[in-house]
C-alpha cells in the first residue's frame, strides 16, 4: 500500500495568523516528501477559511520548489470554474517545473454555495457535465493543435503552452456515484474516494461500483483505488483531542453542504449538535471507529482493512481542525510508526 497526503491551508477561527498557517502546511508537505508519501493533494476551494485554495497550481508550484520527490495532485480542479485551455497551460506549467511530478485531479466541485459565487445559477448536482466536457479537451490542448465545440466551452485551434514533460499525464477522479465509476475506467482515470465517517460497508461499496465498472468495460485497465480518511495518530489510546476537532469541522461542514448561509469574514458558524438531523454521525464512538484515529497499532490494524479490500493507496487527510502542534505529531507518528508496516 502508498500513501498520499491531502492537506489544506487551514483557520477555524482567526486566533490563528496566516503566516503560521502556510508556513505549518509547508512543513507538513516536505514531512511528507522526506518520509515517502506518494502523492501531496491540494484542493480548490474559494472564500472559505477551513480550506483555503484558491488556485490548486499556485499551491502545487509553491510546494514543488519546497520539495524533491512527491508527486503533486490537484485534489480537485472544479471544472465548471475554469476554461480548458487556461487548465491545460496551468497544469502543464506544475508539470514542467516539478519535473514531471503532475497528478492531475478534477471533479465537479463541492459545495452549492462556491457555485453561487463562481458559477451562479449552476446547480452543483449538475456540475459533472462540466468536468465531463473538460477532461477530453484539456488533454486534446496537451497533445497539441485543438479546436473544440461543446456544450459549454468554444474555442477554435488552441494547444497548451507549455506542454506536460509527462507523455501521459495521471489523471484522478473522485467518485461516489456508479456513473462516475463507469466514466473513469472508460476514460483511463485513477479514483479517489472518501467514505466520509461512515463504516467500512461504505469502502466496501465503493469498490464493488468499481468492480462493476470493471465488469462492465471489459479489457479496460483497473484503475489505481485511493480511498480517503481523516488521520490522527496519537502518542495515547482514547485521546479526546481530535473527536472534538473533527465534531468542530464537521458541524461547520454541515453549514456548507446545506447552503445555509451563515458564513461570517470566511468562517462558517458551527450547527449545534442538537440542529443535526444526522446527530449519529457526530457520535465521539463511532468518529474514532471510523475515522483513522487512534496509537500507531490502532490505526495499522484499521488500515489492514483497507488493504484487504483491494485499496491501492490510503489518502492521509490532515486537516480536520486540529491543532499545529498535534498535527505535526500525528504525521511524525504515521511516517515512523505507521508506514513501516505497510512497507
């Protein structure tokens, strides 16, 4: 099994200064670099200060001067933001000064209320046409001359400038839903996908959707399967430390994913636990069973159920709220502790 970190630029309140937040995310990114992870993602999110990403391949070209070896992924590109030949370019250019480390992530994007901003008046449950329409143009510009007439883009003869150094460039795609199973090994895409705190019967279904997919487009190449969880690993069973940073974030990200507005200078109000309509999946029991919480022998035997279902790499998620300090921890304890076992 590899391991790939995805990580943000993060304050859940302005007790935090920015200069210490990147410089933190920086530190965690070349941790990663030195210690063998396979891939750092970098996310595209817009005026929120849980993730703040405003461009993934401005993160990306900052890290790849910081770092030697890890690979460098767009964890997502949201395509109905963008314009396939400035996403060619931009990529290509990652690629070119990294020397050829590009992982190039997209999907339709997360959050209804990025889409009333960015994008007004697209619904995000309609968003994947997007990603669909911008996958085959960005690389048709990567090969060279293109023109292209859609559903949503035109443009005559265009190419990317620069072009990748990567003959074929790895492309990812984050999947939940059967259809984008099936579009990805149709169109030759790894899958990364997140189980959110649910049980491992939702990693379970995620890979038979792949299977089927597989089943269903014979002599296509199985795809390389990420699945993604939020990590902490701690130096004591039963540290309380990250069940209530993961409570905090997660009722924040409830206010998102309901649109409900309530966003204050970049920051989203926190929905009191008695709000939830889905309390049970903030119960302290199940975000430790669940999640990759736990001492380094904890999290190695949770693990070990990932890789008998087949997963290929394991997405270590960062940032869920919790302190510097005790992230920095959690990574040194996963690198020398947790890796080696898997090695």
């Amino acid at each position: 099994m590899k391991f790939q970190l995805a990580i943000n630029l993060e304050r859940m309140d302005d007790s935090l200064d920015m200069k210490d937040v990147a410089r933190h995310t920086l530190e965690m990114v070349q941790m990663a670099d030195q210690g063998g992870f396979n891939i750092v993602w970098a996310a595209e999110h817009h005026a929120l200060e849980m993730t703040i990403a405003p461009n993934p391949f401005s993160i990306l070209t900052w890290w790849a001067g910081e770092t030697d070896r890890i690979r460098l992924g767009t964890a997502c590109v949201a395509a109905a933001y963008w314009h396939p030949i400035k996403v060619a370019g931009e990529a290509a250019f990652v690629d070119l000064i990294s020397g050829g480390r590009l992982e190039f992530g997209i999907g339709s994007g997360a959050y209804q209320r990025e889409f009333d901003r960015m994008h007004p008046g697209l619904k995000q449950s309609d968003a994947w046409q997007y990603m669909q329409e911008m996958l085959p143009a960005v690389r048709a510009l990567w090969q060279g001359d293109y023109a292209h007439e859609g559903k949503f883009w035109n443009f005559p003869t265009s190419t990317a400038c620069p072009k990748p150094l990567q003959a074929d460039v790895p492309v990812w795609i984050a999947a939940r839903a059967p259809i984008t199973y099936d579009y990805a090994v149709k169109n030759g895409c790894n899958i990364m996908s997140w189980p959110l705190t649910r049980d491992m019967s939702e990693a379970e279904l995620y890979m038979a959707r792949m299977a089927e997919a597989m089943a269903n487009n014979p002599g296509c190449k199985r795809p390389t399967m990420a699945m993604m969880r939020h990590t902490a690993v701690s130096d004591r069973a039963s540290d309380i430390v990250p069940i209530r940073a993961a409570q905090r974030q997660l009722s924040q990200f409830e206010n998102l994913f309901k649109n409900m507005g309530d966003v204050t200078n970049g920051f989203p109000k926190s929905i009191p636990f008695d709000q939830l309509g889905n309390r049970a999946e903030y119960d302290p029991e199940m975000l430790q069973r669940n999640l990759m919480f736990g001492t380094p022998d904890e999290v190695i035997a949770k693990l070990k159920l990932f890789q008998a279902l087949g997963v290929d790499e394991f997405i270590y998620y960062a940032s869920l709220g919790l302190g510097l300090a005790e992230q920095k921890r959690s990574l040194e304890l996963f690198i020398n502790d947790v890796m080696p076992a898997f090695a």
